[in-house]
C-alpha cells in the first residue's frame, strides 16, 4: 500500500530476544469482528489506531525471519514506534515466569506441581505469548466499561457506533473503516441520545463521561513498575461505575500487568477451575487455585483461555440485550 496523500510514513525493525507471536500478542487490543481501531489483513498484518500523547496514528506491524517491522502514520507516528516494544511485550517478565513454575513443579504440595506442570505445558504451546502494554488508559477503559455486565457482541456494537460517529478516520494507508478514538473531551459531549442509539445505558455512558474527565491523571501511572499499575488499580476503582473487573482490563493491556485477573468475569472462573481441578469455580476458588502463580495470575489465566479447554456447557446462554428499544 502507498501512503494517503500527506500521510508521511515512518518505520522501524526491531529483533525480539525471544520467538514472538505478534498476533497472540496483540489480540486482547481487539474489540470484537470489525473493531474499527484493530484490523489483521490477509497479508497477515495487524493495524491498530491509537491516539497517542502527540495526536493519532496508524500502526502496521509485520514480523518475519524473527524481525518485527513497524510502519507508522500520523502525528502520532513517532511515538507509536518509540513504544512499539513495550505494545509487543520487550518489558515482560517470561523468564521469571518459568522460574515459578519450575520452582511449582519441583515444590512439595503435589497439587501445586501437577498446577505447574499443566500451565508449563500451555505455555509450552503459546511461547510467542507476550503481555505487552498499550500504555493508553483511556483506550482501554471506554471499551471496557461498554463491557461491564453485558455479552460481547453488545458491547462490541456499541463500540463500533460510538467510533464510527465520534472518532476520526486512521491516518495514512489504513484499511477502510478503521478509526481512531475520540479524546476524552469528546466522550464528555455525547449526547443522552447517541449512547442510547449506541445501546449504551446511562449507567455506563456515565462512568466513561466521568473517568473521561479523569483522564490525565489516569494515563500519568503508566511506568515500568509493578507499583504503577498499584497506582493505577487504586486511582480507577475510585471512580464511580469501576471495579475490580473492569480495573483489572484495563491494566492488563495498558499496563502489561500480569497478575491482574478478571475477577468477577461471568464464565471465567468456570474455566479456570475446569482446567486445574475438572470442577468448576466461583471467583473465590479461582483467586484460590492461582495464588501459587501470584505475580503472574493474570498470563495464567490468559493460557488457560487460548489452550481451548472449557467445562461441558449446560443451561442456557446468557442472551445479548438491546438498550435501543429500551
């Protein structure tokens, strides 16, 4: 593809210590099918929008012959290369993880071996796995809020509307319909009515209006230290509408941190319990089983998800609900 008229492009390679799955990676940062700020095209790129401290921009990466390509657009070009590593993971901490476990393997509680030994296994399976960190609050808080207590794909539909109406389009050659999300400011000045054609309730349109205005404060706590994404957890729960759930998306992908369960998820302690134990659990029994992994409860969690291994289903599901002709 050939840069959009005035659009300069700006690239950058970067060789990865470790073997590295792009995809894997950066797949928490999509937002459902047809999320307009996240696109993988058949050549096998990921695109990504983000609205970085110097203003919007468009990502492309690649990865070949154990090298990873970077292309950026926009004023937030520069930036997005400069923190390309930290999206892809360079600042997680792999090797201390397969320290745990080796530790856990060879540990004296036999339950927590077999544990160990069954996430060593996964981890075996998803190797290019990285928790990388967008270092964008807001980014992640807005879709993640639209999430709260509702199926994924009303969520996701509500995210769609919100950025096709309120975002600007991605700068440079980026596949059609890809956007980049509305500052702040912006999220402030929907009105009652666009989140009720999003299928937005009140209750979520005002917890993102509100942490919108928190905004600053919220994208300051994002460092390097497991003390950080501490900060962050305290500064998110303070606001209305956000809790332990949503604090934890949020750090998970803003923050890399990898110990940040989602505790209070719907299905996920079910999961977790059926793969460590063949029962399930409730979130007291999965912060149970995975505190022998602390420091690493959310990678965990997250192998445990991509290895496909779920409890029988039985009853039915939850159902997606229409706020829109509420």
């Amino acid at each position: 593809m050939l840069p959009a008229p005035g659009a300069a492009l700006r690239e950058r390679c970067w060789r990865p210590s470790a073997p590295l799955d792009v995809v894997l990676t950066l797949s928490p940062h999509r937002r459902g099918g047809g999320d307009p700020a996240w696109r993988r095209t058949p050549d096998g790129a990921i695109w990504r929008t983000s609205r970085t401290p110097e203003g919007p921009g468009t990502l492309r990466v690649t990865a070949s012959g154990g090298e990873v390509r970077g292309q950026a657009w926009g004023p937030g070009a520069g930036w997005l290369l400069e923190t390309l590593p930290s999206l892809l993971g360079a600042d997680d901490d792999v090797a201390g993880f397969a320290a745990m476990l080796a530790r856990l393997t060879r540990a004296g509680d036999p339950r927590h071996a077999r544990a160990a030994a069954f996430v060593a296994g996964l981890a075996g399976r998803a190797a290019g796995l990285r928790i990388g960190r967008s270092l964008r609050v807001f980014e992640a808080l807005a879709p993640a809020v639209l999430e709260q207590k509702v199926v994924g794909r009303e969520a996701w539909r509500a995210w769609r509307f919100l950025m096709r109406r309120y975002g600007e389009p991605a700068p440079g050659p980026a596949p059609e319909g890809m956007y980049v999300i509305p500052p702040p400011q912006v999220w402030q000045a929907i009105p009652s009515w666009d989140w009720h054609r999003a299928g937005a309730e009140a209750v979520r349109a005002r917890t993102i209006v509100n942490a919108a205005r928190h905004a600053g404060k919220l994208e300051r706590t994002t460092t390097t230290t497991a003390e950080a994404s501490a900060e962050a957890d305290r500064l998110l729960r303070a606001l209305p509408g956000i809790g332990v759930w949503t604090s934890a998306e949020v750090r998970q992908r803003a923050h890399g941190d990898p110990d940040a369960p989602s505790v209070g998820d719907f299905h996920l302690p079910g999961i977790v319990g059926y793969a460590l134990t063949g029962r399930k659990a409730d979130d007291d029994g999965m912060l149970e089983l995975l505190e022998p992994f602390r420091g690493h409860r959310h990678r965990v969690v997250r192998l445990i998800e991509l290895s496909g291994v779920r409890p029988p289903a039985r009853g039915p599901r939850m159902a997606p609900r229409d706020y829109r002709a509420f």
